[in-house]
C-alpha cells in the first residue's frame, strides 16, 4: 500500500473552457474545451504524483458514467486509486474563463446524496489499508447525506493505526475534526475565520489566532495560507512566516490543493518543516500561472521555491 493516501468524498470531474466574454440570455460559444479529475484530495494525489512522489493512493467513490470517466481520468495521470461505488452520479463542476477580462468564474456543483451505507464503506475502505500509510490527507466538502463528523470520524481510524492526519476542508467538518484533534490544517483567510469566530484585522492577528490551535493541541501544525499577506505555518516550538511570490495570475483554482500536495510531499520525503513549507510556497504560486484546473507544474515549482522570502520567528 501507499505511503500516502488521499481522500475525497465529493470528488468531480472538472470542466473548463474559454469564452470570449459572458453575457446573458445569448449563446456563449466555448473556444476550448477540456476535462480533468477534481475534488480536493484527488488533487493533492495529482500533484505528489506530479512532483516525483510516486508512493501516494487517492480514495474516493464513483458512480455513474461521469464516475467511470473520473475514474479514467485519474488512472491517465499515473494516480493509483482506490473506489467504492455510489448509487448517485458523480458530479461535475464547470470552469469558464473570460478572455477579454482575464476574469475566471467557477460553477461547483452539490453532488450526489451519499447513504449511510456508502460513507460507511468509505471508512471501513480507509481502515483496511495494510500496511497503512504514514500519511492521510482528507480534503474537500462533504457531499450530501455525509455526517459534519466524517473527517473527525476517519482521524479516529488514522491515530488508532499510528498514522498522521491532514485535514484541508471548512465549515462545522473542519471545526470538528479540529476539536477531535488532527496532525495539520491548511484552512485559508475564510475558513480560518469561520473556524475562529474571529476577524483578525493583520497578519500578525491572524498568527496569533493558528497558534491558539496549536496551543490547545487541536492541531499540532497549522499552515494558513492568506492570499496577498503569504502564509504562516505554525508549530508548537517554531513559527514560519512566507511572503507572497510576485506572479501574474491566471487562475486561482488548485492553488491551495498544490499547498498542500507539496508539503505533504516533501515531508514524506524525510523534508523538514522550513523546507517543506518552502515548497508548498512556489507549488501554490504555480498553480496561479496555469489557466484552469491545470495544478502546479514541477519545472515552476523548482523555479519559484529559490525565490521564496521566508524567516523564522
């Protein structure tokens, strides 16, 4: 089995296309078209694998014929998966980018109502990994039908099997699964904020906010990524802070999945924490400079992480 799994309980298939600009009532005439394998932890499976970490296993259901594609998808990215059938269809999400603007807009679908029966199945499939993985990233909504402890839910399996637990979600599944306790967060501005109560008003206040997580041993590393400010990880014993790299967006989709694919890569690599963290830097960053749902790009991540301005407090 893989050193690394992924799970994805909402996954999509992702589709995108251009247009030259959106107005209403007319026909709007696609330039382009294109599909990709989406959903949070199928996407940070695509980027270990993508950076050279072949050791890594996506989990996450299909159904119907948009299932089979997704599966395909995935399996044409070198991704190893592991499946569970669902009674509803898999969902897809739409992508659009305005060429006279440069302006994406991004559809996400609600996806198919899971049972309890096939939630179920998603755990008892987790719990049966042997040997099981060092390292579980659950990431993405929950679906309909899944309980707001589901994440929280799979943490139990993975500390009871000695394991580490990454979580990258938001709303009352984060909260949770925060309160269960879990290895790492990656929550952005909104879901830090969410996640808080709080509206801290400086990067600064925002630090603070992580190290309270950390603090009430809710997460032992906390790593808020927050846009224009760059981004802080935050351990018990150290704290590093990044600044944003200077690069022209394209789109912002997969940024925060790239984040993470890259840390956690790294640190399955035997990587400490400073040279994870910069990695994770220039693999969001890359992300921006691909239209789309295109991810990060190995050749831009090697080129970005020389220029991540990074100190330790």
């Amino acid at each position: 089995m893989p050193d690394i799994a992924t799970i994805t309980i909402n996954p999509a298939v992702d589709v995108s296309t251009s247009i030259d600009k959106i107005v209403p009532v007319a026909k709007l005439r696609g330039t382009s078209q294109r599909r990709g394998p989406g959903g949070g932890g199928i996407n940070v499976a695509r980027v270990i694998s993508r950076l050279g970490g072949r050791d890594v296993c996506a989990i996450y259901p299909v159904g119907g014929v948009m299932g089979d594609l997704l599966r395909r998808l995935v399996d044409a990215e070198g991704v190893a998966s592991r499946t569970f059938p669902i009674a509803g269809e898999t969902r897809e999400d739409f992508f659009v980018h305005e060429v006279s603007t440069g302006q994406q807009y991004r559809f996400i679908l609600p996806g198919p109502k899971l049972g309890e029966s096939e939630w179920s199945e998603c755990l008892r499939l987790i719990g049966s990994l042997e040997p099981f993985p060092r390292f579980v990233i659950a990431s993405g909504s929950l679906p309909a039908g899944v309980p707001d402890d589901f994440y929280a839910r799979v943490a139990d399996v993975v500390r009871r099997r000695g394991a580490r637990m990454m979580v990258d979600t938001s709303g009352p599944a984060l909260s949770i699964a925060v309160a269960a306790g879990v290895d790492l967060i990656k929550p952005n501005l909104k879901e830090m904020r969410e996640l808080t109560g709080t509206e801290p008003g400086c990067a600064s206040e925002w630090e603070a906010a992580a190290r309270l997580i950390v603090e009430k041993q809710q997460a032992a590393i906390v790593a808020l990524t927050m846009g224009h400010l760059g981004a802080v990880l935050v351990t018990r014993d150290r704290i590093w802070r990044a600044k944003p790299l200077p690069v022209t967006p394209l789109s912002a989709t997969g940024a925060g999945d790239s984040f993470l694919g890259a840390l956690v890569w790294q640190l399955a690599s035997g990587a400490d924490l400073a040279i994870a963290f910069r990695y994770a830097m220039a693999a969001g960053a890359a992300a921006l400079l691909n239209a789309g749902t295109e991810l990060c790009q190995p050749a831009d991540v090697e080129r970005l992480a020389e220029q991540v301005i990074m100190e330790e407090a």
